[in-house]
C-alpha cells in the first residue's frame, strides 16, 4: 500500500511539474548543414522571478512531420542551460524596475532529413501560459505551439536556412512610454524578408501539458479576449505596429497587464514564399518611472494651431518633462543657425516648405531623450466674399465679389448650391447668378495653395414673391359701421391698408386682421399693401358698401284687465331709407299683424301673457325686438275648510280657493264673533255649537274688484266625551302583578286600554290585567263618543321586581356578625340550588334550602381564608324569566 501511495504521489508531482505555467514565448529556426542535414534551434522564454514555476524541459520533445503528417523523427533534446535576459528599454531615461526575471534556453538538435516533395514541419508543444494573461481566453489552460517549415523538393529552395531574429523579444514595456523596437531578422541565405504581426497558436492541453510525440499540423490558434485582436493585442486606447520592410516594432500601450503577442518573419526568394518564422512571446506591460522625455506637441495638436498656412513664424510648444537644458535644430538645409536652447522658442522659417525639427532634451547627459516632429510651413491664406444677402424671388440676380490674401497661384472654387445658376464657377469674381428656389441658400468660396485650403461659407436669402388678398364677411351690409378684414395674403412680413375714406389721413392699420370703423355708410376702396422685406410688395384693392346699423325697440302700454284692454304699440328704428317694419301680434288679438310704425287699439280676447315682435329689416338684415304685454283674467272668490272631526276644541284650517292675476287683500269672519286678514287662517273653536263663515276679497291692480261669499251653517262642532279611570293596586310586586281598572270617564260609549306592559290591550269598560314584567308602569285609556271624538287620560304604578342580594365577602370568625355566606332573596322561588367551589373547581359546598347558607367549612373543616367562586340557580314567581343563573366571587376573612 505504502508503494501505490508514492508511485501515485509521484505521478501528480509529475503532472504539476509538467504544467509550465512560466513559459513566455519561444520561436523555431534551423540552419542547412548539406548533404541533407539540418540543424534546428528551439529557443524557449521562461519566467524565472519565482522559484514555483516548473523548470525547462529535459529533455524536450521535437516532433518531426512529413507532409502527409506522418511522424518521421520524435527527438528528445536534452536541456542546454539557460541565460538570463536583462530588461532592457530604449530610452534611457526609464529606471530599471526590480522583481523581473527572464531567461532564454536554445535547444539544438542535429537531424539527417532527405529531400520530399512538402517537405517537413517541426513542431513542440508545451502547456500552460501565464494566468495573469489579459488578452487571450483561459491563459491557465492554454499552451503554446512552436513550429516551421523546411521546404522541399517542390519548391525553388530545397537548399535553405531559415530567418531568424536578431533580437530577444521586448518582455517588458512601459504604458506611459512609446517602444521603438527593432525586431527584424536575418536571413543567411540573404532572402527578401517581411513582418507581420499574428495570432499565435495554441497547443498541448491541461491533461497533456507536455505531448510525446507533439501532435501533427493543422495547429489552431489561441483565443482572444473580446477588445483585443492579433492587429491589436495590447488592447482598447493601445496602438503597435511592425514596419513589413524593416521589422521596427513600435508600441504606445495603454493597459497594465501581460499581454500575448505573435511576430512571423516571411522568406522570398525571386518573389515567391518559401518559409516564415513566428515568434511567440509575452510582453508585461507596467507603470514605468521615467526620469526624464522629450516632446515636441505636433503641429495639429497645438494650442495655437489654425492650419499650415499661417506664414513662417511659429512658436513651439515643449511638453518635456525631466530636463535641464534643450537643443533645438529647425531642419533648414544649408544653415547651422537653426537652433535653439530656449524651452519654448519662436523661429521664422525662411521659406515655405517641409522641415524636421529635432529637440534634444539634456544633450551630452547619461539620460538623454530626443523628440522629433515634422511641421509644414506655408504663407498666410485667407479668404472672403461680398453680396448682396437678401433679395426677392422675382428677377434675382446677384453678384459676388472675392478677396483673398495669400500666394500668387492660389486657386478658387465657388459652390452656389444645385439651385443656382451657374452651379460653381473658378474665377475669384462671379456676375450674375441667379437662384431657382427661395429661403437661405449657402454659398461657399474655396481658396486652395498646395496643401494650404481656405474655406468662406455664408449664406444668402431669397424671399419668396409676397401676394396681397384679404376677405371680409359675406354679409358685410348687415355688420353696421364695424367691419372685421381677414388677411389672407402670403409671405407678408408687413401690412398696410387704407380704408378709403376722403378726407382724412387716419384711416389707415398695419395689423394683420384689423377691425375698422366707418364714420357713415357709403362704397369704399379698400387697399392692401404686403411685402416679406423693404423692397418685395404686392397690392389689392376692393371695393365695399357699408349700410348704417340697423337697431329698432318699441314701447306699449302697462298690463290690462281682460274686460277693457286696449294696447297701442309705438316703435322706434334706425338704418337705412329702404328699411320695412312688420309687427306680429299673434292669434289672439284684434290685429294680429302690420307694416305701420305705430299701431293703435289692439284688443286681445283672452286673458295671459303674449308675446309681440316688431322686425325691422333691408336687403338680407333684419333685426327683431320683442316684448311681452299681460291681459289679467277676473278674480273669482271661494274657499274650504281642511277635512276632518270638528270636536270641541275644533281647530279648523281654512283654505283660500280664489283667483287673481294681481294681489289680494282678505277678510274672514269665523261666525262665533272673531275675524282674520290672513289667506288661509287657522281658528279654534272652543264650544260646541253651529257656526256661519264668511269671506270677503279686494283686488286693487288689474281687474279692480270686492267680492264676497257667505257660507251659513259651514262649521258644525261637536262635544267630546272626558277620560278618567283608576287602578287598584298602585304598588305590587311580581309574584301579585294582577291590576284592576275602573272606568271613571264621562260621555263615552267605547274604550281602549293600553296596559303598558309588551303590547298588551284590552277595550273592556272595567278590565283586570295581571303583569308579566316588572318596574314603573304607564296605562293608558282612549275614550270615544257617538260623534268619533275622543279624549286620553293616564296612571302610573309599579311592579316590584324579583331580587336576589349576594355579599362579596364574609367572616366565620366565631362571632354573632357576618359568619354566613348567602342568597337574600324576599319573593319565593320555585327551584333553589347554590353551590360554592374553590379555585381548583373543587365542590365545597351546595344547599337546596334559600334558608341555608355556606358557614366556611368543608367536611367539617375551617377552609383557608381565600377567593371563592358561588354558582346560584333558581326559578322564581317571574314568568318571563325562567331559569336564572348567577355566578360570582366571594371573599372569606377570618
């Protein structure tokens, strides 16, 4: 057991060794040795910062292909050694940082390959990367394949060694710095070469780390994290690139972080491919502490710059950082007083042209740094127009005149838009263009010196063409002397009418829609001047007619009694001469229509209310006042009294039965010698007896009238009888509740007693009632005589209730006071049941007798002082209640 423990022990050791999380990188080359030998070199990139990481591979497995990928060598390289690559940055100026450790293994091999069409692929594989990779999926799990191609017999070049790079790999870069790197190769054949940047392959797998044989092609390749590309590796806001003729890397990164990137150097022999080599490697990228840079701000990206064409003197613009002395050189051929030591200077360059300007920021020192730009020098240009900006529509026709102030050769183009005639023109002055359409049309002059272009935009505005018109009401002869005008004209920025009255100066508006008033009727030309600026008008006129107001009223005389009216109507109006009256009196009068102003001794045959209209009208106006007249009806007289027994005392409730269209005044006599003013009086008649009203109505407006109506024998009042009984007895209680009544009444012959006690009744002259419930009792009796009338007395007694009084404590303490628990009741009972029980429920004492109570003892032993609970059941003399329950608390205190 232990033995399978440690061969198992062994066995994961191994796999976790073999899982080469510090691989960095690496790329294959060989050499041609002749007679079919070749020498190939494995160059492998390893992390050597920390000691976890797993070692190089010894030996490491060169898996050899044939072209139909059958394996034809699998050799095992023994380990070389290796060497530690120092980080090194092209700029001096960068502090080394600490904690970086790379090292460099070249395996090489010898192998004897006879020529074959395809020839053959090289290829090893190792598993993993780094995980702290940023740009590729699952670094942890993904390894790395290095692999070339030695031609064959079908290609121009079977005798051939492959490029190789000069340089190790930039492993460490600085994102707050740019990388100029060269990263070209050589060639021992002396083949043409290029570079591109690509995306590397994976290889081996988390359960094989470390293949044997590794596999045959076709490799696929690593994965990129979404952002990142083989174009671009370092990522978002990042720029890299490889020059493809001289292989100069040069970088601007951006993010912190490690970052894989793929190199291939292709082999042309006579234009034609024959072989690459790809390096794979990774390259950290960190915050890097640069002491010291130069930088001259390009020319576009200066705080002062307009364009190129701003004349020969510029002021550079120094963003260096870390020095103390600098050395400009303007680049002007042929001069050495180009120069400058200021930190800022200002040079005037001789003429136009091209110019490299170098600055040297620290020159002669150990950390020294050089910015170099390229600036582009011209003279001044500028550019501008004249014309016209607005004009109308109609017959436009503009001329635009340009300037410019700049170099002698200077080109110009014109653009006046689609809508213009001509559309462009060249010459720097242009006569007569013409424009098809309205509104702002821009217009741009374009002034052009080599690279130098001057560019004038403005606009122009073509008004479109105004149209006066306007419209007022089609029954403008009805309005009277106000008439409102509707302007309807088009692209009218300004309006002037005219009213067209003589003689005056004041008839004038520039409202959109004015109201105007006429000083009398009459025709008159109205005039409408409208223009959308100060020079594009239009203008109408028309005539109007304009009639007075019509307006009419008329007066009649005050309401009239039916029996005598007699109206007459007399109008008032105004309008013009040709103006007509037409009155309307309606059906019912004597004269129910006319033409004449006044009308006279118009009768109506009825008595109301009717309405009369006069319209007064001309052409299609008309206008119609109206009024109402009122014809009273005569009064009429009568009245009756409220129905119902008139029993002494009687009050009787008169009601007025007359009719009047105008006010009435009222006098009453009742007949037992009292009157009233009132409409609808009410009297008390106290005695009985036979009485004669009558009533008397004056109307003082309208139909002027007395009338009177006598009513005899109208009111006849009868006795009533008096109630009285007396009851026996008048205090009891509920065990003797029967009550005898005796009628003590007078003039009655029927009677109705209410016994106060659940709706019991009775309508014996003498009856006897015995109560059911007990407490304070009020009968009732209701007497009636042989003429319905009738009278009410009442009693009072009381009915003493059944009562049970149950103490709340006692004390058996031996003496003669309060030493026994009971009910006191002072009504018999029928049933009796009183039980005492203790806190636990626990029967402590029961008795049937009322006489009987509970002396504090239980089987015949003093119980503890305490709370007890009493239960007392009992049917009494009450008959309403039947069985009754009370529970209680008692308290026992010795």
């Amino acid at each position: 057991m232990r033995t399978a423990f440690f061969a198992l022990l062994v066995s994961l050791l191994a796999f976790f060794d073999a899982r080469a999380t510090h691989i960095i990188g690496g790329e294959i080359y060989y050499d041609y040795l002749g007679n079919n030998n070749y020498k190939i070199y494995v160059v492998v990139y390893r992390d050597c910062a920390t000691a976890t990481g797993a070692p190089y591979d010894n030996p490491l497995k060169l898996a050899i292909y044939s072209s139909n990928n059958i394996l034809v060598e699998n050799i095992s390289v023994p380990f070389p050694g290796s060497e530690v690559i120092p980080v090194v940055f092209s700029n001096p100026c960068v502090v080394t940082p600490t904690g970086f450790c790379n090292e460099k293994a070249v395996y090489i091999t010898t192998v004897n390959l006879p020529p074959t069409p395809g020839g053959y692929t090289v290829s090893y594989q190792r598993c993993c990367r780094r995980p702290d990779i940023i740009n590729i999926i699952t670094p942890e799990d993904t390894g790395l394949t290095l692999t070339t191609k030695i031609t064959g017999t079908n290609s121009n070049a079977l005798v051939n060694s492959s490029p190789r790079f000069s340089n190790y790999p930039p492993l460490v870069l600085c994102n707050n710095d740019d990388l100029v790197f060269d990263h070209s190769a050589v060639d021992p054949d002396g083949d043409q070469l290029t570079y591109e940047l690509i995306t590397p392959f994976a290889g081996a797998s988390d359960n094989n780390p470390a293949p044997d044989p590794a596999p045959p092609p076709p490799y696929s390749p690593i994965f990129w994290v979404n952002g990142f590309t083989a174009a671009n590796p370092l990522g978002p806001g990042a720029t890299i690139s490889i020059n493809p003729t001289t292989g100069v890397l040069t970088a601007n990164p951006e993010l912190i972080g490690m970052f894989v990137i793929g190199i291939r150097v292709k082999e042309f022999r006579n234009g034609v491919l024959i072989g690459q080599t790809d390096r794979d490697f990774i390259s950290k990228v960190i915050n890097c502490n640069i002491t010291l840079q130069a930088e001259i701000v390009p020319q576009d990206e200066m705080v002062t710059f307009v364009s190129y064409c701003e004349g020969s003197t510029i002021t550079f613009e120094n963003e260096s950082y870390g020095g103390s002395s600098y050395q400009w050189d303007f680049g002007v051929n042929g001069i050495s007083t180009d120069v400058s030591s200021q930190f800022e200077p200002t040079f005037t360059f001789p003429s136009p042209g091209i110019y490299t300007v170098t600055l040297v920021v620290n020159p002669g020192w150990p950390c020294t740094d050089t910015s170099v730009q390229v600036f582009e020098v011209n003279e001044q240009l500028s550019v501008n127009y004249t014309v016209e900006d607005s004009v109308c529509f109609n017959g436009n026709s503009l001329d635009f005149n340009g300037s410019f102030n700049g170099p002698i050769g200077t080109t110009f183009a014109w653009d006046f838009g689609s809508n213009g005639i001509p559309t462009t023109s060249t010459t720097l002055d242009v006569n007569d263009v013409t424009f098809s359409s309205t509104g702002f049309i821009p217009v741009t002059l374009t002034a052009t010196f080599g690279t130098c272009v001057r560019v004038r935009e403005d606009s122009i505005y073509i008004y479109p063409n105004s149209q006066a018109n306007f419209t007022f009401p089609s029954n403008i002869e009805c309005l009277g002397l106000t008439v409102p005008f509707t302007n309807t004209s088009t692209n009218n920025l300004l309006n002037a009418w005219d009213f067209g009255v003589n003689g005056i100066t004041t008839d004038v508006s520039n409202q959109l829609n004015p109201n105007y008033t006429f000083p009398a009727g009459g025709t008159y030309n109205i005039t409408l001047i409208v223009n959308n600026n100060n020079s594009c008008f239009d203008t109408i006129q028309q005539p109007i007619t304009i009639y007075e107001p019509l307006l009419v009223s008329f007066t009649h005389n005050d309401s009239l009694c039916v029996t005598n009216n007699s109206f007459d109507f007399d109008a008032t109006y105004s309008g013009p001469s040709i103006t007509q009256l037409n009155w309307n009196f309606g059906n019912n009068a004597s004269i129910q229509t006319s033409s004449n102003e006044d009308v006279f001794n118009v009768v109506f045959d009825t008595s109301g209310i009717f309405t009369v209209s006069l319209t007064a009208s001309f052409l299609t106006c008309s206008q119609t006042a109206t009024s109402e007249v009122t014809v009273f009806r005569e009064p009429a007289i009568n009245f009756e009294i409220a129905p119902g027994l008139q029993c002494a005392p009687f009050s009787a409730q008169f009601i007025d039965l007359s009719i009047s269209d105008t006010p009435i005044l009222y006098f009453w006599d009742f007949g037992d010698g009292t009157t009233s003013i009132a409409q609808n009086p009410t009297h008390v008649y106290t005695n009985p007896g036979i009485y004669n009203v009558e009533l008397s109505i004056v109307t003082l407006e309208g139909c002027v009238d007395t009338l009177s109506l006598y009513k005899p024998d109208y009111v006849n009042v009868r006795p009533s009888p008096t109630s009285k009984f007396s009851v026996d007895p008048l205090i009891t209680d509920i065990c003797n509740a029967e009550i005898n009544f005796t009628d003590l009444s007078s003039g009655a012959i029927s009677y109705y007693y209410n016994f106060d006690d659940v709706g019991q009744a009775s309508t014996a002259q003498n009856p006897s009632f015995t109560y059911t419930t007990s407490g304070q009792k009020r009968p009732m009796q209701i007497v009636t005589n042989q003429f319905g009338c009738t009278d009410t007395s009442y009693q009072n007694l009381f009915i003493e209730p059944f009562t049970v009084y149950i103490p709340n404590t006692f004390t058996p303490d031996g003496n003669e006071f309060n030493g026994i628990f009971d009910a006191v009741i002072y009504l018999p009972v029928y049933e009796w049941k009183f039980q005492i029980f203790n806190r636990w429920g626990e029967l402590l004492f029961s008795s049937d007798d009322p006489e009987l109570g509970w002396d504090g003892t239980y089987n015949g032993e003093i119980v503890k002082d305490d709370t007890y609970t009493y239960k007392l059941t009992y049917k009494s003399c009450e008959d309403i209640n039947k069985e009754q329950i009370i529970t209680g608390h008692v308290n026992l205190l010795r």
